[in-house]
C-alpha cells in the first residue's frame, strides 16, 4: 500500500506545481498572444522519493520558423507575436535570411539559412496576427537547378 500513497503524494506534489506555474503566468506581465512554454522533468529514480523535478513557466527561446520552396519561390513563415512591420528591418541575400526588430516589449534577432539562393528585388513581406510571411524570388541559378531536378 505505501507504494499507492507515495504516487498519491507525487500527484497531490504534482498538482500543486501546476497550480503554482498557472498562477505564476497570470501574474507575470506576458502579453496574452505571446506563447508560454511549460517544461516538466519529473525523476522518478527507485532510489528516491517521488517528486516534482524542474517545473518552471519561461518564454520561447527561438523563434519558430517555416521555410518552405517552390520551383520559383523560398517562402519563410516566421512567429513574432507583437511586431508591427515598420518595426522590422528585414535582409535577404543569397542564402542568407535575417530579422531584425527592437521593439520595448520584445527584441528579435534571427539569422535564418534559406534553402536556395534568393533575390532582395521583388521580395514581398506580410505580417498578420504574429505572423511574418516573406516571399521571396529565387536567383535565376536557382531557378535552373530546381528545374533540372
């Protein structure tokens, strides 16, 4: 039976951790359209007593990203919950995609590789409900390569 009300006492533990990181986010001063990633490691090593291990609320570390490509077109689909686009200066240039946004609620700096090499002339930008869509032209090698495969 003890092994019953130790599991017990980890859920009870468990429950309480949760409650905690829930109160925590409603007081923490996050915008509501900002994501909130929750980790929990639990160690349930024979030896020890059950218990909550790492339990923590944090903000994203990385900026989620999506690149996708067509024959003529690398598109990228980026998630940058509260930016305005006239906030973000944004660099295209060869293989090479960059981000950059100063913004009092949040600072953004990604450098993202493309998966061909890509025109700055006619590149298209859009962002809507926090997310950024950049289109962009590839190169005329590019072009051919992706044609010939």
């Amino acid at each position: 039976m003890k092994k019953n009300t130790d599991f017990d006492e980890f859920l009870k533990q468990l429950e309480e951790a949760l409650d905690n990181i829930i109160q925590e986010i409603d007081e923490a001063d996050i915008p509501e359209n900002m994501p909130v990633s929750i980790n929990i490691s639990i160690n349930l090593f024979p030896v020890m007593i059950p218990g909550a291990g790492n339990i923590g609320a944090r903000k994203p570390s990385k900026t989620p990203v999506d690149i996708l490509e067509t024959n003529e077109k690398v598109h990228a689909i980026i998630g940058i919950p509260g930016m305005e686009l006239n906030n973000l200066k944004i660099v295209g240039s060869g293989k090479m995609l960059e981000i950059i946004s100063i913004n009092p609620e949040r600072k953004v700096i990604e450098k993202i590789e493309l998966p061909a090499r890509v025109n700055k002339t006619g590149m298209k930008a859009a962002l809507k409900n926090g997310i950024l869509e950049i289109v962009f032209n590839k190169s005329k090698n590019a072009r051919k390569n992706a044609k010939s495969q």
